[in-house]
C-alpha cells in the first residue's frame, strides 16, 4: 500500500467519476487487505471500455494490476487511447 495507511483517503467518488468519465457505470468499490488494495464493480457496455477504465485508473506508474486474459491488439489500443484522454488523480503516495 505504499503507506496508504498514513494518509488514507476515500478514493470512491474519483474512481466513480474515473468511471462515468469513461462510460461505465459504477457499482461499488471494496477495500481489501490482501494481495491487491480493493476492487471495483462496474458495468461497461465492452471489453474496451473496462480495459480503458483499468489502464486509466492504474496510470503508468502502477504495476500490482493483474488482468489474465488475452486481449486482441487493435482493442488493447483503442483502449489506450480512450485512456490516454482521461485524467484521473490516483492515491497519494
């Protein structure tokens, strides 16, 4: 967690708007303690659209995504660059 727990914050609303910016709808998001820091439940209308939600929210500095399946290349860029076009202010570190 990158000492998330010395200045935690409530990272629900940005990932929600991160998620509407993008053209899915949120669900909820869910803290854990394990292996990853949280998940979030959305509904998106393709497989581009969550994989630029995913690119999007993890931004390039993050690397404890985990994500199994193959994805074809022309939907893996078309999601970069839906992705690229958004701005979302990740946890502070």
């Amino acid at each position: 967690m990158d000492g998330a727990h010395q200045a935690p914050e409530n990272r629900t609303t940005a990932v929600q708007t991160l998620a509407q910016k993008v053209g899915c709808r949120f669900e909820a998001l869910y803290y854990s303690l394990g292996e990853y820091d949280g998940f979030v439940i959305l509904e998106a209308p393709d497989e581009t659209t969550v994989t630029a939600f995913v690119l999007a929210a993890l931004g390039p500095d993050t690397s404890s995504d985990q994500d199994d399946r193959a994805h074809a290349r022309g939907n893996v860029i078309e999601a970069m660059k839906k992705a690229g076009a958004l701005s979302y202010q990740g946890p502070r570190k």
